[in-house]
C-alpha cells in the first residue's frame, strides 16, 4: 500500500489519484499516524486489459494487406463517415 500525507493529497492529487486508478490502496498520514484509506471503486471490469493483438489474430489471422487493399479501405472510412 502507498502512503501519502494530507499536504501530498492536496499538493499532487493528480499523481495520488492515478495510483488509485491503477488498483492502489493508499493510505493518507497526518500528523505522522493513519488518517484515512483511499481504496479504487469496485467496478466489474477492473484490471481487464484489451488484447489488441488477439483481437486482431483472431479477425484478419495471418493475412498481410497490400497497400492498394489499405489505400481501399481507408477510402471506404472516409466515404462512410461523409455519408
């Protein structure tokens, strides 16, 4: 568990507050004893990471594009968000 103090909490929220989002308990010290702990919200979907390779293997496989093929769907995109 990390440790910060009242002034680190109102000094560098923003660094105090990413440990948080990253899954960290921290506990808050003032005056030199235990305050309080800040723990991150239960969510379902926590620490689930997307495997962007995977996703990509298991769509296209071992299929290597031309470039005419991605100048085509790139040229696709473009016309689909116009109309």
């Amino acid at each position: 568990m990390k440790t910060a103090t009242v002034a680190d909490l109102r000094n560098h929220f923003r660094r105090i507050s990413a440990w948080i989002e990253d899954g960290e308990p921290v506990a808050i010290i003032k005056r030199g004893k235990l305050f309080a702990r800040l723990v991150p919200a239960a969510t379902k979907d926590r620490g689930k990471k997307v495997d962007f390779r995977a996703q990509r293997k298991l769509i296209w496989g071992r299929r290597v594009f031309s470039l005419k093929e991605v100048e085509a769907l790139n040229q696709t995109e473009v016309e689909g968000e116009e109309g």
